[in-house]
C-alpha cells in the first residue's frame, strides 16, 4: 500500500559530495495524509567535515550536539530503509531541488544503492515546492500567501507563519516536517488540482503530457513542442514560468529531456561560436521539475507582454534560420559535463556510474558483517572507489575496528583537507572547492562583523571557531 513520506535534512553545508546531514526527520502518512509513523534522527558529526558556519546560524545546531548521536553509518542505514519501504512515496519542500541529491551522496559515501528508492518495489519521489508554486499561481484561493516586496512568499517558514502551520522554529528539521505536511493538506482540499499535479510525478505521466504539447515548430531534427515551464527557480519576476520548446534528449544522458526557452532576446544574436552565451537550455528529467504546462490562453497570459512578443519573434527567428537551430540543438544534445581528474571518491557518484555486480553483492554483505569484522572485505572490492568508500567507512564510524593500513590511509586523507595552498582543495563533481578549515574561519570573521546576528548566532560561531582550532 502507498504511503507518504514527508521529510527533511539540516546539514552541515551544501556541498551534496563532502557536507553530511546532522538532523533528519521524517513523518510516514497514508494518502489522506492521516500520519502513521515519524522519525527522528541526530547524527554525529564525522571527524573529516567542517561545518559551514552559514549553516550553523541557520539550523542553530550547536557543536556540542552535532558531535553526539548516532554515526553517519549507522543513521544513513536506517534512512535507507524508510526510503525503500515499499509503496513509499518521498515528499518534502524542495526535495528534489536539495535533500534528494544530498541523501543520494549520503547513500554512495555509506555503499547503499542511491538509486532504488525511486523507482523499486512502487517507491518513488515528489516535491511540494513545485507543487505551492503552481498553487500561488492558479490557485491563490488555496492558502494565505505571505508577502515579500509586493509578491508572494514561497519560503516555507514564511508560508508557515502566515498559515499558522507548525509550532516551534524553521530550520527544525521536525518543525519543517510539520509544516510542509499541514501545507500539503492544505493545497490537497483543491482535490482535482492536486491530483493533476501529483500524477506529473509520474514518469509514464509526465512523458505522456510532453508528447501532448502541441507542436509548433518542425526542422531536420525533428517536432518541436511549445509549452509552459513552471518553477520557483524561474523566480517572481517571471511569474516563475518561462516558454520554450522542446529540442530532444540528451545523447551522453538518455534520461534528460531539452528545453529551449524562447522567450530570451538574445537568441537571435546566436552564431554557432556563441551558442553557451545565447542559448539557455533545461534539462528535465519525466517525473521531475519543472512541471510542463501546455500554452493556453490562462496559462500563456500570465507571461508579461513584452515575453509573449519576444517569445512570438524568437519563433519566427527560429523557423527562418534552420541552419543556426540545428547547431544550437547539435550542441546541446551532445554537451557532456566536464570531466574531474582525480575525483575523490565521495564526489565520484555520477562520473563513476553504477556499480558492478559484483561490487553490488560485496556492498551487501559489508552490511551484514559485524563491524569488527568488515575490514577483512575492504581488499576484496572490485574498484578503486568502493575500496576507498568502504575503508572510510571504518575510519569513520567505528575505527576502534580498523586495520593499520586503513587508519594510516585516512590520517592522510585528513592531511589534503587541510591544503597550504586553497588551490589544491578537493573538488566536487561540479568542480565546487570542498570547504576547509581557512575558509571557515573566514567566514566566522565575516559574519562575526555582521550586524545582523543575535547573541545565540554569535556564540555558535565562538563555539564552531574553538571546535575548528582544536581539531586542525
């Protein structure tokens, strides 16, 4: 039977590869969001993450506390499990725009399949973001909408005040829980409206209604499809939808469809040397953000009218210069993202790809060994990453059970994050520095002169600095 499973992450940071999650909460409901279970786990800090000091005066979480509870391990194991309960719908505000990626890094650091929880034994994901925002645009009926410079409020502890939806402070990874499912039961009384959009989380769905946008364009490459793009990241100035058409997959990333917005005055000026600078693509996966909208009169007269003229003129620019369009869809389609030597192996999820089988049945039974025995397995793994993932997994969790080799291995694994030169920091799959303790530091003295701090603000960065010394 399906469930949902509301959830959120406090972190350390942002960084999906190298930061880790400190707070997870969760609370499992039926369909009529009637709750039936919730979960609440602290996880300790592990000994090779610095905590972002933007982050510790958000969540509040004060090192004392972030250096108790349960190990990464251990914690993301029982995490796993509740994503992988069949039938489990996950759900959270802007899951899939941020906690989704961060548990999936979590998993591939922990040797837990990353994957499975979307699609294996009926389980897949939502996001209520996406969800709110077609609400404040087509049904500001449904909630209070609080206000910021004139517009509507999507931050979900702004809504949360305005609708009075949990008790106790935002960045609580417990009171956001709250929140967010109280909001879904809001929105969920427009019945229709939000079955229409919890269905576009549908892969088979969500392909469905691209393949029904009317075309409005064909070239050698094809039928292009017009439609309305709908997302928070589009911002309000945009009414946070934009138009475009589709362009096709991805050739180096099969499960990505194309968006060209067309809506964008520069894509006429567009040579085939400016194509990155002229064009800008989405890249959609089925069931995922951003929600597709066919152009209808309601829905298109939204768009400012300086958008739809634009949009109107890019049209015509693109039919009468075939040549032009077939490049900018050739670049696209085939763009691969740089590739990252040397990549450490927490951020090597994407460019490692999935893992053997034999590496898969090797995860397995590392699970089931008892911990002072899974030091014996770490040789026998098939690749260099998993190797490396699985002895850091003792290293951090339980190094009493360690292997002299693997101990002096992460003693220098240690050693490079604390670089003398900031160059030579670790890399992310997005070529993002891992943060070391230098540039925490200089936070600390940044906001530290801030002026808009409070006094509990403050002392956690006093005590985040007293924690950095003693361990670099």
């Amino acid at each position: 039977m399906a469930t949902y499973l509301f959830y959120d992450l406090e972190t350390t940071g942002l960084n999906r590869a190298f930061d880790q999650v400190i707070q997870f909460a969760a609370i499992r409901t039926d369909m009529s969001f009637a709750e039936t279970d919730r979960h609440e786990i602290r996880i300790k800090l592990r000994p090779d993450v610095i905590v972002s000091p933007h982050a510790i005066i958000t969540h509040r979480v004060p090192i004392k506390d972030a250096l108790s509870g349960t190990p990464e391990y251990d914690a993301t194991r029982n995490i796993h499990a509740l994503f992988n309960e069949p039938g489990t719908i996950s759900i959270g505000y802007n899951s899939l725009g941020f906690d989704d990626e961060f548990l999936r890094f979590s998993f591939h650091r922990n040797l837990l399949p990353p994957y499975t929880h979307q699609f294996s034994n009926g389980c897949r994901r939502m996001d209520l973001l996406p969800i709110t925002t077609m609400y404040t645009l087509y049904n500001r009926d449904a909630i209070h909408w609080p206000l910021k410079n004139g517009k509507p409020s999507l931050k979900l502890e702004d809504l949360s005040m305005a609708n009075h939806l949990a008790p106790g402070r935002a960045h609580d990874a417990m009171t956001d829980v709250e929140a967010a499912l109280s909001l879904a039961r809001k929105l969920h009384a427009g019945r229709d409206m939000w079955n229409y959009l919890a269905r576009a989380f549908i892969k088979d769905v969500d392909r469905q209604r691209m393949d029904q946008l009317p075309p409005c364009i064909q070239t050698g490459q094809g039928i292009h499809r017009l439609g309305l793009m709908i997302g928070a990241e589009f911002g309000s100035e945009q009414n946070y939808q934009v138009p475009v058409i589709s362009i096709g997959n991805s050739s180096p990333y099969a499960n990505q469809t194309l968006w060209l917005r067309v809506d964008l005055p520069d894509i006429q000026d567009t040579t085939p040397e400016t194509i990155p600078d002229t064009t800008w693509v989405i890249r959609k996966k089925c069931g995922e953000p951003g929600l597709l909208l066919p152009p209808l009169e309601r829905y298109w007269k939204i768009l400012e009218e300086s958008r739809r003229h634009s949009t109107e003129k890019n049209l015509e620019w693109i039919k009468s210069h075939p040549d032009i369009m077939k490049d900018i869809i050739s670049y696209h389609r085939e763009f691969r993202y740089p590739f990252i030597p040397d990549l450490d192996a927490d951020a090597a999820l994407y460019q490692a790809g999935f893992l053997p089988r034999e590496a898969e049945v090797l995860c397995n039974k590392f699970h089931s060994t008892p911990n002072s025995e899974k030091r014996e397995l770490v040789s026998s793994f098939p690749t260099k990453e998993t190797r490396i993932l699985a002895a850091r997994v003792i290293a951090r969790n339980f190094p009493e059970h360690g292997s002299p080799q693997i101990q002096s291995e992460f003693e220098d694994y240690m050693k490079r994050l604390v670089p003398k030169n900031p160059e030579d920091a670790l890399l992310d799959y997005r070529g993002q520095k891992r943060r070391t303790p230098a540039d925490a530091m200089s936070d600390i003295e940044k906001l530290t002169e801030s002026s808009d701090l409070d006094d509990e603000q403050l002392a956690l960065l006093a005590d985040l600095k007293r924690h950095i010394k003693d361990a670099v």
